[in-house]
C-alpha cells in the first residue's frame, strides 16, 4: 500500500484532530523554503489556521478565510492570530487603544455628509439660510450617532467594550462623538475584512440603524491597536468559535516577506490537499524507489515486445527524484540510489533518503509525507507531456519528408 489514508471508523481519529502528522505535511512544505526554526514555528500557525477554518469533511476548505498578513519588523516573530488583523487603525487619538470583551458593530452605513446620486443642488441668499441647511445635515448624523451610543448603552454591561468597525465613512464630528463614549471606531474597512469578520467574531453585517438586535453583534475578547513607524494595525483577538483567522508574517525587509508568504501559501494548499485526499504518500524519494522496484519486478516480466522497453524507461525516470535528492545534497548518486533500493528489497517498507547523512530511512517515522493528488498528476502529466513530445517529433519528421524532392531514376 503507498498511500496512507485516514478513516475515522478504523482508526478512531480523524486526519484534523491529528495535529502532529499534520505539523509534519506543512513542515515539509516550508523546511525547502525556509530555514529550520522559522519553517517549525510556521508550521505550527498553519495548521492552527486550517484547523479554524475547517468547515467539515464533506465541504470544500476555504484558503481565503485566512489572511496573511505581512508586517514589516526587525524581528521574525511570525504567528497565528485566532481573529483578525486590520491594516488600519483609528482616526481619533482620543479613542482607547486596548479594549477587553468587546462587542463587534461590522456596520455598512455611511456617517458622513454624502452627494447625491443624481445632479442636484442647494440654494440660498442669505447666511442665515446656509446656517440652517448645515444645522439640518448635522442634525442628521448626530440622530444615527445616537441611536448607536442608545444601542451601545443598552447592550454593553459592566466591563464590557463596544467597537464599531464601519466600511463606509465616519466623519471627525461623528468621531469624536464616539470617542466621548469610549468607543472605538474604525472607518472605511476593507470588503473582505468586513466578510472575514463576521466569520471570526460572529454577527452578521448592519446595513440599517434601524431595529438594532444585539444578536447582530460579534464578540472578541481583545481589540488593540498597534502603531509600527507610519503603520498603524488593529488586532481584534481572542474570538469564540472563529471561522476566520489570520496569520501575521513579520521580517525585517520585503524579500524575506515576499518569500516567507510564498512559503505559506504552499504549506496552507499543503494541508488542504491533504485533508481533502484524506490520504498521504511516504516523501523522501521513497515512493519513487518503491513504484520503481515494483514495475521491473512483478509488472516487468509479465509483459512481452515493446512495452518492456517504456516500461523500463518509465522505472528508470522514475528514479530521477532520489537521484535529484542525492545530488542537490552533495551526495554520491549512485552509490546513494544502491543503498535505497537494497534496503527496500531486504525491509519490504517504503524507504527514503536522509538528505544530511545519505543513509535510509523510513519517511513515516521522520514525518516526511507529499500529497497524494501531486503524485498522481504527476505521474499522469509526464506520459501525457511525453507523448505529445514525440508526436511533436513525428510531425515534424513526417514535414520534412513531404517537402523533400523526389528522386529521379536515371
């Protein structure tokens, strides 16, 4: 058997709540791109990432559930934030930067004067006439200012917070309002933070100050706002049952961010591939020497002509990968691919190589696994690329011929 499945009548366990063989897949992933303490920390935040955002075995997994978030910091203290991380903060400095057990207003309403959306216009002759028309205008914000401090007030008890968090605008009058009140608001949200964070903290989105429920509000345990130089962050921490979450990547320059994301977006498809095959194979080079040694010893025999020739071509390209393993390691190939194939003959087991000693060893104990789905198209994609190439061949061969001039007999 090459793969390893995972069911949940025989083995007790599903493959989510085995959070050590899922550390490995993901480290497997980022110990080729990054280096060893950076890729063992990462590995952990990944899988508690996919674990939040797992919807079921019979749903697909929504990678765009997870934010990745760059930071850009003297440290590399990457880590997984069990909510959600804004790339803005507020716009009033009076506004509390730490707020505990808060209730989360995700609010698509605008606070601020707005145009009309048809061509249209105010008039006036006198002073007096203006006055009154920016009284009126006012007036009306402060009545949905209001009616948010009313609902505020009747929802929040006794150390609880209230932070609105508002894709539309708010307006300095409107803030400082809510400053006041101890109200921490953050305007002009992105659309997809606004959907990842009814995800994480619960509630649903208010599009109309009317008929406010609190059971329209989300909640988290920790809203904080963190300023680096000219940046300023919102973490909004600690949400019960989150479906949304974000992992925060921190380096000290854009390359090593750039790189370090690529590398998280490879373990994250890692994990989803996996948990979506509910299977993994033996990595290492040890299902290549395992598919190799089994074609030329119970498939090889049995076949007459031709065909023994690809087959055998295809046991030898096979070997290609502990090959590539053992050169990029520095290591003697041949002797390196002897070795594996020996010691899978006398153990019967799927054997890889040891990168750093050149020696055999059993993937499954090293916690080295690839994605089933992987090696499948790439086993389907090299015969269909190589048969293209040779037709390819062929047709070139087969134009070159029409072309040629035909002889004369003499």
């Amino acid at each position: 058997e090459i793969k390893t499945s995972f069911d949940d009548k025989t083995n007790g366990e599903s493959m989510i709540q085995n959070r050590d063989l899922l550390t490995s897949i993901a480290s497997t992933s980022l110990a080729t791109k990054l280096d060893h303490d950076t890729s063992r920390v990462l590995s952990e935040a990944i899988v508690s990432s996919v674990q939040c955002i797992y919807p079921g075995s019979d749903q697909p997994i929504d990678l765009n559930r997870i934010e990745v978030m760059p930071m850009p910091r003297t440290t590399n203290e990457s880590r997984f934030v069990n909510g959600i991380v804004l790339d803005h903060g507020a716009r009033h400095p009076d506004m509390p930067d730490v707020l505990y057990n808060c209730k989360i207003m995700t609010l698509n309403a605008s606070l601020e004067y707005e145009k009309t959306e048809t061509q249209s216009g105010f008039y006036y002759s006198t002073a007096e006439e203006r006055e009154k028309l920016v009284e009126s205008e006012r007036k009306w914000l402060d009545e949905r200012c209001k009616q948010i401090i009313d609902f505020k007030r009747t929802v929040c008890k006794e150390g609880e917070s209230f932070v609105i968090i508002n894709q539309k605008g708010v307006d300095p009058l409107s803030l400082d309002i809510f400053a006041k009140e101890g109200i921490l608001c953050l305007r002009r949200a992105k659309r997809r933070n606004m959907e990842r964070l009814t995800l994480a903290c619960g509630g649903s989105p208010i599009h109309s100050l009317q008929d406010l429920e609190e059971s329209q509000l989300g909640y988290a345990g920790k809203v904080s706002q963190v300023t680096l130089g000219e940046d300023k962050f919102t973490f909004v921490e600690d949400c019960e049952k989150a479906q949304s979450c974000t992992l925060l990547l921190q380096g000290p320059n854009d390359h090593s961010l750039n790189q370090t994301k690529d590398a998280v977006k490879d373990g994250l498809r890692a994990l989803k591939n996996a948990l979506e095959d509910n299977a993994v194979v033996a990595g290492a080079g040890a299902f290549e020497v395992a598919t190799s040694c089994h074609l030329q010893k119970n498939i090889l025999p049995t076949v007459k002509g031709k065909a023994k020739l690809g087959i055998q071509a295809f046991c030898d390209s096979l070997l290609i990968i502990p090959k590539t393993l053992a050169e990029n390691s520095g290591l003697d190939v041949q002797d390196t691919l002897l070795k594996l194939q020996e010691e899978h003959e006398a153990s019967k087991m799927l054997v890889g190589l040891d990168v750093k000693t050149g020696e055999p060893i059993l993937p499954s104990d090293e916690g080295i696994w690839d994605n089933v789905r992987v090696k499948r198209q790439s086993l389907y994609l090299s015969t269909v690329l190589a048969s293209q190439l040779l037709l390819v061949d062929e047709v070139m061969r087969a134009g070159k011929q029409m072309g040629r001039q035909p002889q004369m007999e003499e």
